[in-house]
C-alpha cells in the first residue's frame, strides 16, 4: 500500500486554497495543458479522493479549480456510501494513496428531497432503483425530524429543513465510509488518511466543511 505523498493537512489546504480562487473568480486552471496530459501518461498520482453528488452544478474539478491527475472521483445521487462508492474511494487509499476523500453535498440537494418526499404520508412515484437509493438517505430525514418535530412519525416537507438533513446525511456517509472499509478506517488511525464532509453553497460558490475525522484542521 503507498504511503501518502503528502499530509492530511497539505491536501485539504490545496484544496481549500482552490476554492478561494473559484470563489474569487481567480481561476488558474492548472494542470489542464498538453505537458500535463504528457506527465501522466503512464501513470496517476492524486492527492484527493471525492465522493459526490452527481448534480450538474457540483463538478469537483472546477469548484477546487483542479486538473487532470489530481482527483479521483466517484459520484451518484446523494452521494451515496454503497459497496461500489466505497470501493472506489478504498481503491484510491490502498493503491493510490490519497491522502484525503472529501464527501461533497450541497445545498438545495435534488436527491434530499426526494428522501424527505418519500418520508412523507403521500410519498410521490419514483421507480424501483431510484426508490432504493433514497431509502439511503431516509435515516438522516427521520433523524432531523424527530429531533425537530415531534407531531407525527410522517414528515412535512413545508417543515423540515432541507440543507440540516443534508448535513446529517453527510455525517451519516463519512461514518459509513469507515464502517464499510477497514482500509480507509486504518489509515485515518495512521494518520495518514483525513475523511471531509463538505457542504457547497450553490450561490456563493463556497464549499463549507461540516464535519471531519482525521488530522487535520479545516478551520484555519
Ligand atoms: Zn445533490
């Protein structure tokens, strides 16, 4: 198994550092030319790893104002911790030695509310794959629900508070990389590996750290 080329800290801060420049507009676009595309012919070398949300709005490359070779990336709806996100994310740890995965929600998330439909006394039709992804997502709905209503065991969409299951959700996910994979789990143990649950605001193009597990500061 490779060792980390970099710290924890060094990865997250690369990646925080491209945020502000997407934030500011300051885009460098690096890593995106002919030499680049050359260097990597043979082989990659990613310091990061994101499991993601697949909606349209959240590539990861451009909110961390990244290029080719620098993340490995697997995203579905919801950002789903399954048997083939997990193993994609175990991949880039065993055998590419990232030394961070970022779990990357955002706001307004398409496939949250769906979840929080589906919780609801009238749940609205969705097909038989999609109702079984959701059903991922029902816990953090519940979870938030009771611990802010307590009025009926169906959820209110009017009332509950999309981007706060979200972030249970996406604390539900990083707990669940770990259980899943004593790979990743080991390596967070080591030391060598940080796990970063990120929520992105659509609008203001920040991308927020909600929770994380490892060594690593992301307040700073
Ligand atoms: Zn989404």
């Amino acid at each position: 198994m490779p060792s980390p080329r970099v710290t924890v800290q060094q990865a997250w801060d690369d990646l925080a550092q491209g945020n502000e420049r997407f934030m500011a507009g300051q885009l460098l676009h690096p890593q995106q030319n002919a030499a680049r595309r050359s260097e990597l012919r043979g082989s990659q070398a990613p310091n990061a790893a994101f499991l993601g949300c697949s909606d349209s709005r959240v590539a990861a490359e451009i909110l961390f104002d990244c290029g080719l070779g620098d993340l490995f990336v697997v995203r579905n709806i919801g950002q789903i911790a399954n048997d083939n996100t997990t193993a994609t994310m175990e991949y880039a740890v065993a055998e590419l030695g990232v030394a961070v995965i970022v779990v990357l929600a955002h706001g307004s998330c398409g496939a949250v509310k769906a979840a929080i439909d589906q919780t609801t006394a009238t749940p609205g039709e969705v097909t038989p794959a999609i109702k079984a992804e959701l059903r991922q997502i029902q816990p953090a709905v519940q979870q938030e629900w009771f611990a802010t209503q307590q009025v009926s065991p169906y959820v209110d969409a009017e009332h509950i508070d999309v981007d706060a299951v979200g972030r249970r959700h996406l604390d539900a996910t990083i707990n669940a990389l770990m259980r899943r994979s004593r790979v990743i789990s080991d390596a967070v143990a080591r030391g060598e590996l940080g796990i970063v649950g990120c929520q992105y605001q659509l609008e203001e193009g920040r991308v927020s750290p909600i929770s994380w597990v490892g060594q690593v500061d992301v307040t700073r």
